[in-house]
C-alpha cells in the first residue's frame, strides 16, 4: 500500500495543501510547530477516522472554521483508492458530514464502514497501524517500554495470530456449549428410561386384553336385552293407542257437555241483555224531556229569540265576530302599554347608567392622575440611572488610552498572546527533551571516561576523539539551558501580558453591556413619556366626559316620566274593552250550552234507534242457537253408545304389564352401559398408556442417537480446541525465531561497536540485550539513543516479519517516521540513516520521516518544507528541489 496524494482544506493549521508522494524515502522538513506532524496525522485520520485521533473531531477543524476536508489518493495490490472525509461545526459540536472510498467496483460510504473496509483492506485496525507502519512522535519507545505479555498482543495481533486465539476460544466455548447440552439430554434419556419401566411395570398389554373379554360380553347382554325391550315397547304403545282412541272419544263427550252447558248460558244471557236494552231506551226517552225544558229556560234568558239551531249558530257567529274584533283593539292597546313601559323603563335605566358613568369616569380620573404621577416619577429614575451609566462608560474606555491595542481588539490580542505563548512553550518542551537526551549522553560519556573506555568501541580512550566530543556537547548543553531559560523569562512575560489582555476583554464585555443597557433604558425614557402623554390626553378626554354624562342623564329622566303617562292613560282604555269582552263572552256561552243540549237530544233518539235495532239482532242470534243445540246434543248420545268397556280394560291391563317389564329391562340396561362405558374409558386409558410406551420407546431412541452424536461433537470440539492452540503456539514460536533473527540482523547493521553480541526474544516476546562477555541487559539498561536505535531495530524487524508473513498477499503500508531523532545524538542519527537505508534494501517502497535533522534530509529522495505564516497563522507545504543524490541513494546503490 502506497500513499499517492494528499489534499487538505482546514485541517488543523491548514487551510489549504496538497501534497503528491512518491516511492523512497520522503523528508518533511519544517521548524518546530510549523505543522509536520499534522500531514501524517492527516493519513492516519483519513483512513481510520475518529479511532487515530487522541481528542475529538473538534479537534482537527481549524479554528475560526466551520468545516474540514480530507482526501487521501493511495494504491493498494495495483488498486487505486480515493477516500474524502469532509467535517462540519454545527454550534459546539463537529460530526462527519461526507466519508466516502471509491475504488475499482466499489462504493464504500459512512464513517463506520469506510473503516471496516480499511481494516479488511490492510489487515491492520487502527492499532496495530501504529504498532507496525507509523511510529508516532515522543512514541519511540513504545515496544520496549510495553509489557511481555502488551508486545505479545500487539504482535499478535499484526501477525493475524489472534485469529487463531479467538477460534480456540469459540471452539472452547462450543465444547462447553455441547456439554452442556450433552449432560440435559442424558438427563432427559434417563428420565426417559425410567418413565419407561414404571409404564411396564403395570402390564399394560395384559390389562387391555382383559378388559376387551369383559367388554364384549357385556356388549352381548346389553344387545339381548335391547332385543326384548322392543318387543314390550311394540305392545305398551298398541295398548296405549287403544286407550287413546278411548280418551280422545270421552274427550269429545266432555267437550260437547261443555259446548252444550255454554250454548245455553249464552241463550240466556242474550235474553237478559235484551230485556236491558229495552230499560235503556226508556230510560233515554226520559232525558229527552229533561232537555227539552232546560233549553227552553235558556232561551228565555237570551237577548235575541233563537228558536231553531240554524239560528242558534248565525247569533253564535256574531258573537264571535264581535269578540275578535273588541280583542284585536285590546291587543293593539296592550302593544302600546308594553312599548311605553319598556320605554319607560329603559330611559330609567339609561339615565342610571348615564350617572353611574359619571360616578366611575370621575374614579377613573382619579387613578390617570396617580398613574402619571407614577410614570413620571420613573421617567427621573431612569434618567438618572442612565447618567450612572455613562458616566462608567467613560471610565472604563478611558482604560485603553493607555493600552497597547484599541477599544474592540482584545479578544484578537488575546489569542495573539496565547498563540506565542503555545509556540514557546512548545520550544520549551522539545529543549528540554534534548537537553534530557544529551545530559544522558554526557553522564554515560562521563562514567565510561572515569573508566577509562570509549563510549563507542569500549577501547582505552587515550588519544580518542571522543574527550573532545564531549566537551562539544557540554556547550552544546549549556546553549541549550540558555536558550531555555531564555523561553520560560518570554513564557512568563506572556503570561503577564495575557493576564492583563483578559483584563482588558472583560473590560470590552463591560462596555458592551452598558451599551446595551443605556440603549434599552432611552428606548424606556421615550416609551414612558409617550404613556404619561397618553394618559394625560385620556385624563382631559374623561373630565369632559363626566359633564356630558350628568346633562344626558337629567334629559332622559324626563322622557321617562312622560313614557309612564302614556302607559297610565293606555292602560284605563284596556280595563274598559276587557269589561265590554266579559259581558259578550257570558251570552256566548248561554248559547254554547244550548246548541250542546240540542245535540244531546238528537244523540239520545239515535242511540233508541240503534237499541232497538240490537235487540231484533239478538233475538235472531238465539234462534241459531237453539238450532245448534240440539245438533250437539244428537251427536254426544251416539259417541256415548260407541264405547267398548271390557276392550279398554284388556288394554290397561296389556300397558301396565308392558311398562312394568320396560322399568326392569332398562334398569338392567343402564347397569350393563355404565358398565360397558367404564370398561370403554378403561381400555381408553390402557390404550393411551400403550402409546405413550410406544412414543417414549421412540424418544429413548431419538435421545440415545443423539447422545451418541453430541458425544461424537464434543470430541470433535476438543481436538479443535487443541488443534487452533497448537497450531497457535506453533506460529507463535517460529515468529519470535524469526523476528529473533531479523532483530539480531538490523541490529548488527546499525551497530558498530563490539560491546553487544546479540538479542534474544524468548516465547514470551520477553527482550534481552548481550554484551560480549555474556551479560544479559534489560533494554531499558541501554543509554536513551541506544533505546531509541534499538526500538527501530525492533519496530522494523516486526515491519519485514509482517511483510514476509503475508508473502506479498496484502503489501504493507508506508513506513512512517515521525520525529525519530528527538533522542538521538549526532552518531546515533547516522546509525539511524543506516537503518532507513537498510530498509530500502529489504524492498520497502515508500517511507515517510518528518524531521528537521539535516543528515535526513540529505539522505531524502523527496523533500517536502512546511512553512507557517506567523501574521495568518496557517501552514503551507512545498516539495523543495534535490540538485544531488541523497547519501541514501549512494548507499543503496553501494549495496
């Protein structure tokens, strides 16, 4: 895997860059803090997204920015690959809007599945990325300083070990998981088994066969008996239609008795309603006189003589015509009464309200006055606030008079000074990490000269160089710890100067508030004038009001006495019509009751009429019945001959035979069913016992075949258990033979003194240093460039093991490099120029350093510089042009 091009935009201190990589050996070069580091951090991100970063998404986007865009072109197994990830701010968070890798026949989108694609892709997550390809600044000696059983993970891991650990694993738990299963299904066999003998134990087969005998002979007798039982119901129902025959004959004597007992009450009844009726007719001709004497005393009484009943209606007529007439007048006067009243009463009303208005309007001035007093009581307090308040604006700006920036620039000169003081401290940091480095080394230096030695090559160092070298490197420490201290006095001046820029942004904030506040309290001035105005308008508004009121309600009281007068005088002509209507209503009624008793008498010679007719009706229907009578009477005498009395108690006698033999037979029935029914349940239940032995049998069968077949798994689970660890410890060994080898063979190399034999990597990734006389080191023993040399020895080898594993199926990726030198002193860097180099040599396409040691860039086959704009704060990236070969290429070449 090969990276091609990069292209940023926000990324950190980029705002915009791109950069296209080659094959060899690339330096990116560039002063402390101008933004190296961020190139590759941006390669890492692009290709795991969130899981290289150490913060948070918000992170990477450059500040004062509101999105971010990545995009990464690199070449994988001959593939070419694009993968853009783009961020934006939304408030105070940053999400991944866009993440998308695209690739021959293959779209790949979301932030998840870019990664797991990646992952697949490379055969490497995040982590085992920066175990392997990508040693990360002031990370140098992270193999070394992890534990055994950490290293062994992470080689794991690489190596695709762990793969085979995790299959040992799921087959370990797979065994368990078929044990488990195993042991309840032998369970559920045994408890098979034993419902098995206590089901045999009862003989079920010979039960059954009993109770079918018993049953059949019971179902003979039950068959038999039936047989004789048809036969007493065949004569109990011939002697029960006899005696049918004979009932229904008496039956019908009784009913014509009875019939001819009715027919006779009714002739008789009928008589005596006739005789009745005839009592009513006399009766009514009486009320008819009665009548006739009372109408003629009211006609007696009446004004205008009505003697016939045409003329009874023509005077009713009148009268009535008379009486609408004398009510529509008094309806009309009864309408004016109404209207005068209520016109009456709502003057009154009005001219209430008129002075209740009055009343309240004078209230409602009384509260206008106390409210304008109170609006312009504010309106004073206000103004005198607001005066408060400029007057502290005027305080407070005069604070920048003796400022070194102008009102509204602080937060600006803020993060000025904060940006210095990063810089500085950040200067700071990588000072004193070299001066830790090269105090280590002079102390190392200084106790291998008290000895007598060189510190290179162990020999006498009487004539060696090397006391001269240690005197360069004391200055040079010196130069160091004054620059150092140089950086703390700006640190602290900074820290002196951002205190007092804070000082000066509160002070802006503050203005800005009383801005704010004496622009909300004029707005109130003016808008509590424009109320006292309101209210004084509305003040004259009522107080001329309250006159009107009192004048209208004087007017109006005086419209209401004349609408009462009006009433009165309407009134009287009511109760005069009212009189009048008593007098014509009395006479109508006199003529009501006699036109009722009028029709009295014709209905009472009607209902005569209709009595004489009923009773010539009733006659007549006697007559039929009479006739009837007798026909019935002929017909009971011939049913009474009819009847055979010795046949009718031959037949009682035959039935109660019958029914008595029938009240044996069907008792014994019923003894012989239940009995059969019991046996029927009783063979039920054998027969379900039977075929629950038979389907227990078949489970015992099934049970065992699969006890046998999980028992078969189980061994099976457990030889692969074994097998994955096997194979496991298998790899695992000759890995860490291999990777013992590689170790030994980067570490002769680079190494040219004789005062360590060898390196050991026992089977537990447990490291180990020899010196020449056969003493074993830990590796944290080794001076900090010796470590330092010693864990790229280390880091390389595993880059060349995992290469070689994968035998060329999945290329590994570019070896990145950043910052290696930062422990390591000038002899140190050649060994490590030598490394780079040997690593060319094994067939390592691409290898990125970031450093800005000249020996490596001299060694470069690329060069990019990293530059940063100190006014914009922003980086830029530039491939720089090569007139030579590079010390690398003529050593390749050499080789």
């Amino acid at each position: 895997m090969r990276v091609t091009k990069l292209s940023l935009t926000n990324f950190k201190p980029y705002a915009t860059a791109e950069i296209d990589l080659r094959d060899g050996v690339t330096v990116i070069h560039g002063v402390n803090g101008s933004g190296k580091s961020s190139l590759l951090e941006a390669v890492f991100f692009a290709l795991y997204g969130s899981k290289a970063l150490e913060g948070t998404l918000d992170d990477v986007v450059t500040n004062g920015t509101e999105a971010c865009e990545i995009d990464l072109i690199f070449t994988h197994q001959g593939e070419t690959y694009e993968l853009i990830r783009e961020l934006k701010r939304s408030g105070e968070r940053v999400s991944t809007r866009k993440c998308v890798l695209t690739g021959p026949d293959v779209t790949i989108e979301g932030a998840r599945d870019v990664r797991t694609f990646v992952t697949e892709l490379l055969r490497m997550d995040a982590e085992a990325f920066i175990n392997c390809a990508y040693v990360q600044q002031g990370d140098v000696n992270k193999l070394i300083n992890a534990t055994p059983k950490q290293r062994q993970d992470m080689i794991d891991d690489l190596l695709q070990l762990g793969v085979l650990e995790e299959y040992r694993t799921r087959a370990g738990q797979a065994r368990l998981g078929v044990e488990d299963v195993l042991g309840n299904t032998e369970g559920a066999l045994q408890n098979i088994r034993n419902q098995i003998k206590t089901k045999e134990d009862t003989e079920p087969y010979a039960r059954l066969n009993n109770v079918e005998n018993e049953l059949s002979d019971v179902t003979t007798r039950i068959e038999n008996y039936e047989g004789e039982k048809q036969k007493a119901e065949k004569a109990r129902d011939a002697a029960e239609s006899t005696l049918s025959e004979y009932e229904e004959k008496q039956q019908r004597v009784a009913s014509l008795t009875e019939s001819i007992d009715g027919i006779q009450n009714q002739i008789e009844s009928t008589a005596a309603e006739r005789s009745t009726l005839k009592e009513q007719s006399t009766e009514h001709r009486a009320q008819i006189q009665q009548l006739s004497a009372q109408a003629d005393r009211l006609r007696e009484s009446l004004s205008k003589e009505v003697p016939t009943a045409n003329i009874i209606e023509e005077y009713e007529q009148q009268l009535t015509e008379n009486l609408d007439e004398i009510r529509e007048k008094r309806e009309e006067l009864r309408i004016k009464q109404s209207a005068y009243k209520n016109q009456a009463n709502a003057l009154s009303e009005k001219a209430t309200h008129l002075s209740e208005r009055a009343e309240t309007t004078e209230t409602e001035v009384e509260t206008l006055q106390e409210e304008i007093q109170s609006v312009t009581d504010q309106i004073k307090e206000q103004k005198e606030r607001l005066e408060t308040l400029k007057t502290e604006r005027q305080s407070l700006s005069s604070r920048f008079d003796a400022a070194p920036i102008d009102s509204g620039s602080a937060s600006s000169y803020v993060k000025e000074i904060q940006t210095q003081k990063e810089e500085q401290t950040t200067r700071k940091a990588e000072l004193s990490a070299t001066i830790e480095s090269l105090t280590d080394a002079i102390e190392e230096t200084e106790h291998l000269l008290a000895e007598g030695k060189c510190p290179e090559c162990g020999q006498p160092v009487d004539g060696s160089p090397h006391v001269h070298d240690l005197s360069d490197d004391r200055e040079r420490l010196s130069e160091y710890q004054r620059k150092k201290a140089a950086i703390e006095e700006k640190v602290s001046s900074l820290t002196t100067e951002l205190a007092e820029a804070q000082k000066l942004v509160e002070t802006e904030s503050r203005i800005d508030e009383i801005e704010t506040t004496i622009t909300l309290l004029t707005e109130r001035i003016d808008e509590l004038a424009e109320r006292r105005s309101q209210k004084e308008h509305q003040l004259n508004t009522k107080q001329d009001a309250i006159a009107e009121y009192r004048s209208q309600a004087e007017s109006v009281s005086a419209d209401a006495q004349t609408k009462q007068d009006q009433h009165a005088e309407v009134t009287a002509e009511i109760s005069a019509f009212t009189d009048e209507l008593s007098e014509i209503e009395s006479e109508r009624d006199q003529l009501t009751e006699l036109s009722e008793i009028t029709e009295r008498q014709t209905e009472l010679e009607e209902r005569i009429e209709r009595l004489t007719e009923k009773r010539s009706e009733l006659q007549s229907r006697n007559d039929e019945r009479r006739e009837w009578l007798k026909q019935q009477r002929d017909e009971r005498e011939s049913l009474k001959e009819a009847v055979d009395e010795r046949a009718i108690e031959s037949a009682k006698e035959q039935k109660s035979n019958a029914e008595q033999y029938l009240e044996q037979v069907t008792e014994m029935l019923t003894q012989l069913t239940t009995k059969r029914d019991r046996l029927t349940s009783e063979r039920g239940e054998i027969t379900a016992e039977i075929e629950q032995l038979e389907s227990l049998n078949k489970q015992q069968t099934q049970l065992q075949q699969r006890v046998d077949a999980l028992s078969a798994l189980r061994s099976e689970t457990s030889d692969l258990e074994s097998m994955y660890g096997e194979i496991r410890a298998t790899l695992r060994q000759q890995n860490v033979e291999t990777l013992e080898r590689m170790v030994n063979e980067m570490f002769d190399l680079i190494y040219a003194n004789d005062a360590y034999s060898h390196i050991e990597l026992d089977g537990e990734y447990e490291l180990s240093v020899f010196q020449k006389d056969g003493e074993r080191l830990d590796p944290e023993q080794l001076s900090g460039g010796e470590r330092a040399l010693f864990n790229l020895s280390l880091r390389c080898a595993i880059y060349r093991l995992l290469a070689e594993g994968i035998d060329g199926a999945a290329p590994t990726p570019p070896l990145i490099l950043d910052e290696p030198t930062v422990f390591l002193d000038t002899g140190h860097v050649d060994r490590l120029v030598q490394l780079v180099s040997e690593m060319r040599g094994f067939g390592v396409d691409q290898i990125l350093i970031v450093s800005h040691d000249d020996k490596l860039i001299d060694a470069a086959d690329d060069l990019v510089t990293v530059e940063k704009n100190p006014t914009t704060n922003r980086s830029t990236v530039n491939r720089a042009d090569k007139p030579a070969l590079s010390a690398l290429q003529v050593q390749v070449g050499d080789d």
